[in-house]
C-alpha cells in the first residue's frame, strides 16, 4: 500500500498540470492512469487554445479560458527549459469563414477586450489564396493560437516525472473505499493507494471511476475524429473554421481536419463515415488537400457536460474528495487555469477565479452510514 499526500486518477493534461501545482506547494503526489499517461482527450484534439465560437460560451468557461490563454505563453516557455521539448505554440489567428451572428461577435469581442477583424471577400483571397473563395465577409481573431498538443504533453509529462511525481500507468481504479465522509483508499491493477486527497481528473471516464461514490454526475464520453494531412508548408497559415468543422496548419506542413461529434459512448475507434465527413471538408475550403496524403485518422473521447462548464472544486459528501473533469471541447484551452484553481480549492488558497460556477454535483445523502469497516465501491 502507497501512501501520498494526493492522489489523482487522471494522467490527462488537467491531472498533469494540477499536479505540477500541488507539487511547487510542497504536496506529494502520485498519478494514477488506467493506461498511457497523456493519450486520452487531451493527446486526441487539435491543440486550438481557444473555443472555436467563444462568443457563444458561457461565462464561466470565458473567465478560466481568458486565465489560460495568458499563462500559455510562459508555460510553453517554461517547459522548454526544462526539458528542451518544444510544443510549439503558436499564435497563427482563428479565421472564421461565412459567420453567423455577427451582431453577438462584435458585441462579445468588446466586451472581453478580444481584438477582431471583419474580412471582405476580396481581402480574404489576398490573406489566404488557397482557400476555396466566398461571397460574404470573413472574420479574423488574430489574437487566438495553437500549440502541437501531443508535443505538449510530452513535454508536461517529462517535467512532472523530473519534478519526482510518480506516474503508475495501466492501473485502472478497481474500487473506492470511504468511511466516515471521506475517503480512505484506491485499490487499481497496480495495488492499493491511500492518500490524504483525492483528485479525480479522469475525463470523459471520470463518472465511471466515482461510480456510486458520485452517481448524478452528467460527464458522458462524447467522440470526436481527425484527419492528419502531409502537405507542402504554407498552404494555409490561420486556423480556418467553417461550419462546424476547422483545418489547423502545423509549422512542418502537416495540416489537421477536425472533427466531429458523436454520441457513441466508449467507442473511439475511427470509421469510413468520420473520413468521409472530414475528408469532403477539407477539400471544400482546400482543395489542394485532395492530392496530399492522409497520415492520420484517429478519434478521442471528450468529457461532456452540461454547457461545456467543467466540474471543479470539492464533492460535497466527502471532505477529502475533489473533481476537475467535464471540460468538452475546451479542455487544453482551460486546463493551466482549471489545474490552478483546483489546487487553490484543494490548498485552501484564494482561487483565482470565483468558484461557485463549477460547484460539483451532491453525491450520497448520507456518507456517515457507512459500515465501521468502510465501504467498497466498485468500479
């Protein structure tokens, strides 16, 4: 039996970077994942740091994305000091083709500060000529950037393991045991763990990891698929959104389509459908990308929740128990603000953003009943 001062279920980016937080305050830490560290939702997705529509999010996931988006900077830079991997970050602009409201656009941009440019059509072929033409105005939110998000992890996952934060991978949660209103340990593949906090950052699993201990919990898997293009660099330089969907240009000439959403519970295998939907779009708005090669077809499995607001903060029936999961789409873009604010909560330091607006569901009525031997939830 392991014992630590926290343990969180969760090696996803929102599990690395919380730790890295409770760790510079002193707090030992151990992370335990049911598989590879860093290879769930936050490996799976397009590396945007921001919502593709940020006019449309609710305030609450505005305030931890505006917090984010300027630690980015610095946390990119750290990191590669530390461990000489470079994520690549990279401030290349969200152009947005043929928008909708654009009455809520100009009102959001102002409001928040988010400098923003109307695009005519003529103007829009001089900015990116490859794109396919369109007769209405674009808009462009230079502001907006983009980090090579498996390089990011790679990167926060050699940091923390330099930092001495013990990682055990393929140790799924087989049990929780509670007692008296808290919780006492965490049986997995890999052994027993006791710990004197338990965070659980286990995305679009973390409803299946409480099980019992949190049984209203609404985070369901949600899937999404990508494409990966090899192409010739500067065939497109913003991230382009249109519709629903997003081409995103890396610096090597490898271009990302993405993605779609799906509700397929625990399936993220891609399929013939997905490359079809994402291969038409690509070659609507790039047509170039027909004759590129396709280097990569995967899906991931985002943590939905209602409106897109994570789930941050202490699990009301159980004094030692917290939660950072629900983040859908936006999870990269919030995960430096959603892993400080956890760490504050958990710390009892002043949160850098109000709290109540992640405030976690009521789960069991009555954790005091338990048996004096404490009880086993199965997972």
């Amino acid at each position: 039996m392991k014992s630590t001062d926290v343990l969180i279920i969760g090696a996803g980016i929102s599990g690395l970077l919380a730790a890295r937080e409770l760790a510079a305050a002193g707090r030992s830490v151990r992370i335990v994942d049911k598989g590879p560290a860093g290879r769930e939702s936050s490996w799976a997705g397009g590396g945007i740091l921001s919502p593709l529509r940020p006019w449309r999010m609710p305030e609450a996931v505005t305030a931890l994305c505006a917090w984010s988006q300027q630690c980015y900077p610095g946390l990119v830079e750290e990191l590669l000091e530390s461990t000489g991997l470079d994520p690549e970050w990279r401030q290349s602009g969200l152009l947005i083709l043929d928008p909708e409201e654009p009455a809520a656009i100009d009102a959001w941009c102002a409001a928040h500060g988010v400098r923003r440019e109307w695009i005519e059509p003529a103007a829009l072929a001089s900015l990116e000529p490859r794109l396919a033409p369109s007769s209405r105005p674009a808009i462009r939110l230079p502001g907006v950037a983009q980090v090579r998000n498996p390089r990011l992890l790679r990167a926060i996952l050699a940091d923390v393991r330099r930092l001495g934060i013990a990682i055990e991978e393929d140790a799924a949660v087989t049990a929780i045991e509670a007692r008296d209103g808290r919780v006492s340990r965490v049986a997995t593949a890999k052994g027993v763990f006791v710990a004197e906090t338990y965070l659980v950052t286990a995305g679009a699993w973390s409803a299946e990891v409480l099980g019992a201990l949190l049984p209203n919990l609404p985070v369901v898997p949600v899937k999404g698929q990508m494409l990966a293009f090899q192409a010739s660099g500067g065939l497109v330089e913003h991230i382009v959104l249109a519709g629903d969907r997003y081409l995103i240009p890396r610096r090597d000439g490898i271009v990302l389509c993405g993605s779609t959403v799906e509700q397929r519970q625990f399936d993220k295998v891609p399929d013939v459908e997905g490359r079809r939907i994402l291969l038409e779009f690509a070659c609507r708005w790039l047509s170039a990308l027909a004759d590129a090669e396709v280097v990569g077809h995967w899906a991931g499995l985002r943590p939905g929740s209602p409106e897109g607001i994570p789930f941050i903060g202490p699990v009301p029936s159980f004094a030692n128990l917290y939660l950072s999961c629900g983040h859908f789409r936006n999870g990269l873009t919030m995960a430096p603000a959603s892993a400080r604010l956890v760490a504050d909560l958990i710390l009892g330091r002043p949160p850098i953003v109000p709290a109540q607006p992640y405030g976690v569901p009521q789960g069991r009525t009555n954790p005091d009943n338990d048996k004096a031997s404490g009880e086993r939830y199965s997972i």
